[in-house]
C-alpha cells in the first residue's frame, strides 16, 4: 500500500459540534429526532421553521467544541493520517453582514492546528448538511443566486485563513442527496403550488456553480491545493433482466452522475441540459465557461449500499443483507461502484464514508463491536481489490471517528463510531468517550498498511 494513502475518518460540524451558544443556527438545528419522519423534515422542514419546543440533538451534537483536543489525541492514538470535518458557516458568518467571527476562525486554527501536532491531514468539507438558518431564512438558500455569492465570499474567507495548512478541500457533502433533502442539502423550502423538480435543478445548477467558484478560488489562492465534492455513491441494479428495469436503473443513475459529470467534465451531459431547459433554468454564458474551467481534482465519495430498480416498484434484493436500519450490506457494490467511477471520470477517488451504522452494547466499560469490525474489513477488502483493479483511490476516511448525531434519523443510538461517546436518544449522558473494540483493529490496520 502506497505510504502517501489516506487512511483515517471523518465528522461533521453540524453533528458534531455544539458550541452551539458562540454561532448561529444551522439548518440542522432546528429538525427533532425521528426514525421514521426526521427525513421528511429534511426534506421539507415544516412545523419545525416555527421552533416548537422540544429536544433538538444537533443543537449540542456531542460537545466536539469542548473535547475537540481530547478527541483529537485518540484519533492520533488511533494512527488516524487523515481527519476530514466541517467548517460551520453559521460560526464563521453569524449572519449575512460580511464580517467574519474571528471567534469562530480561531476555533478552527485551533483544530487545524491540533490536528497537524498529531500528524494528521485535516480535510475541510466548506458545508456538511449544516448550513446556516439565516441562508434559508433571507434567501431561501441555493434556489437564489445571491447565495452563491455569500458562499463565495464565505469560502475565500476560510481558504485564505486556513491554506496554509490544509491542501484537501471538499465543497459539498453529498450533493446528489439534494434530490431527496432539497431543505437540508439546498437550504431551500418549496412553497406551494412549486415544482419541486423545477426548483430542484435551479438549486442544482447554482450549486454546481459554487462548487466550480470554490475550485477557482482555491487553485487562485494555491495552485497546488486539491479540491472535490462528494457524491454519495450508490449502484442501482436492476431487479430483473427485462430492459426495462434496466432502462429504470439507467434513469435512476443519472439522477446521481448529472453532478459528477459536471464537476468533473466540465459540461452538462444531454440529458442534464434537457431538463434544465424544459425547466427554463437560465444558463449564462459566463457561469459556463467558469464550470469549464474549474473542473475538481479528485472525487470524494461516500459507500454505504446499493439499490435496486425494478418496474414494479420498490424491491428489497432478495441477494442481500440489511442492518437494523434497512440499509443493505453490500461490500462487492463498493468494488462495483469504485470501478465504473474511475472508469466514467479517470480522476483520483478518495473514499471520504463508509461505515456501519447500527445499535452498540456497553459490557462492563467496553464496546465489543465485531459486527463493525466485520463490515469495514469486508470493505476495505473489496477497495483494495478495486485498487488492484488498477482505480486510483487516494484515501479511505471511515464514517465516522466517533459517534455523532444520525442525520436520517438524529439518533444517537444509531452509531457509526470507532469511538462510543455517551450521550443518549433522549439527550441524557455525560459525553464521556470509550474507545471501541474496533478502535484497537483500526489501529492494527492502519500499523500493518503503513509498514
Ligand atoms: C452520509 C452523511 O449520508 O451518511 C453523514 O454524509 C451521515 O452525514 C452518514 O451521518 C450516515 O447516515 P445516517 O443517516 O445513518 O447518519
């Protein structure tokens, strides 16, 4: 295994974070827990823009504002290479005046700069799911094009202060999951009588913009950092081997390509450009040749499960497993889904999630969690075939370094962690941090590849 690759994991601010007193809200903030509805509010928040009373978890998330240095040291424990979090827009902007809260980028100098102590890469993803409420109250977020000028001034703000030492740059979490979270991904509230895919591929075609003004001002600042988004990547098979599953899969990928193809390649692909059309979504000139030119340098990628397509609706593979929370567990997909990637953009891939999210057991002080440690070793198993395959994978960040607040459900018994934090579904808990089982094979992994 190449000694530059990126073994290590990654968190969100909006999560994560709290310090939730010294900045402004983010759209997280404000949507409660809820396995079955949280998504739908993500969606579209309703009821919830009113602020009912009630436990909101990512308002605390789980205190990484206050332990940040006591995490930080047991991810160096862990032999973490890599780090990849968020900036907090609604730290660094309070609100839309153009002044920075210093408070807020001293905070992250101090990540930063605890993070290098401990040899560790920090990755900054610019907005994590957690952009700020203010966005989506006075503008209605990436549906406007006003806020693409605020996150352009946002991000020079932040790269100007932390290029110095930060080389990887990652725009979006996920940006392709905006087809199911138009609020929480677009910052962006449909109002009635909207057509939704109308305002959808206006909020698309702004983001794709942003992300292209964040590579520009990147390679402006230092033409040597690296800049990608993240799409989440999810293979859809076909159920049958009637065509028109096929057809069905075809359709259903393309509703997660159109990003990549653009951010990549640098043009909207046919079937982009018809929809933005039929939707009058006005294409300017000048927001064309800036797609064009500020292409990324890599592509951040998030592996979790695969779907299906079938004709006669939604299907479970009758081939796979789930997890408790009914995502399929597909490590051959994860292969799969590397492979047509490189095969579709020839651009260096870094793995920036992949993990299992299921319930923990406490047993006498310890976490003995080898379902997790079975899930990530049938992963990396299958990247590493992809690597012999001869894709260019750079890095492979696990989801997540510790436990933080689910964002489908805002659970916190939903975890993800190498690290179990104490905090429960109903806020209680005294954030106290144990090391797992699969922190300490984590470790050995990382040991054994770096020799
Ligand atoms: C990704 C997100 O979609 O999946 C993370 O980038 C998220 O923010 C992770 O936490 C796992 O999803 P969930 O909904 O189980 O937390």
């Amino acid at each position: 295994m190449n000694k530059e690759f990126l073994w290590g994991s990654s968190i969100s601010g909006g999560q994560c974070e709290g310090g939730y007193s010294s900045r402004s809200e983010t759209v997280v903030d404000i949507i409660p827990q809820g396995k079955e509805t949280r998504f739908a509010y993500l969606n579209h928040p309703g009821i919830y823009m009113q602020r009912p009373e009630g436990f909101y978890p990512s308002q605390d998330g789980i205190e990484f504002y206050e332990h940040y240095k006591e995490d930080i040291a047991l991810f160096a424990e862990m032999g973490l290479k890599a780090l990849r979090f968020s900036v907090l827009w609604s730290r660094i902007f309070l609100d839309d005046s153009l002044e920075p809260n210093e408070e807020g980028l001293q905070f992250y100098d101090n990540v930063i700069d605890e993070l290098i102590k401990h040899h560790i890469e920090p990755i900054i993803t610019t907005i994590h799911f957690d952009m700020p409420l203010w966005v989506v109250e006075k503008y209605n977020g990436f549906a406007n094009r006003k806020v693409v000028e605020l996150y352009e001034h946002y991000v020079r703000t932040i790269v100007q202060r932390y290029h110095d030492r930060v080389k990887y740059w990652i725009s979006f979490c996920e940006i392709n999951v905006m087809n199911h979270a138009l609020y929480m991904v677009g910052g962006t509230i449909l109002k009635d009588g909207e057509n939704r895919e109308q305002v959808l591929h206006q909020c698309a075609y702004h983001k794709l913009l942003a992300n292209a003004l964040l590579v520009k001002t990147c390679h402006e600042i230092d033409p040597d950092l690296k800049v990608g988004c993240e799409v989440a990547g999810t293979p859809c098979y076909p159920l049958t081997s009637s065509p028109l599953d096929y057809q069905l899969m075809m359709e259903e990928q393309r509703k997660d390509s159109r990003y990549t193809d653009v951010m990549v390649k640098g043009h909207f692909p046919y079937y982009f450009l018809k929809k933005l059309n039929e939707y009058h979504i006005d294409l300017k000139e000048e927001d064309m040749e800036i797609m064009k030119k500020n292409t990324l340098d890599f592509i951040a990628v998030s592996y979790y499960k695969t779907a299906l397509a079938s004709v006669d609706g939604v299907k479970d593979n009758p081939c796979l497993e789930n997890t408790p929370f009914d995502w399929t567990i597909d490590p051959v997909g994860f292969r799969i889904m590397l492979n047509q990637m490189y095969e579709r953009y020839e651009k260096p891939i870094m793995v920036v999630e992949n993990g299992l999210g299921t319930y923990d057991q406490v047993e006498d002080g310890q976490i003995h969690d080898d379902y997790r440690i079975d899930y990530l070793n049938q992963h990396i198993q299958q990247m590493e075939l992809a690597i012999e395959d001869g894709v260019d994978v750079i890095g492979y960040l696990t989801w997540a370094a510790l436990d933080v607040v689910s964002t489908s459900e805002g659970m916190m018994s939903k975890r993800y962690g190498f690290i179990y934090v104490d905090r429960q579904d109903d806020g209680s808990g005294t954030f106290k941090r144990i090391p797992k089982d699969s922190f300490y094979w984590y470790q050995k992994l990382i040991k054994e590849r770096m020799k």
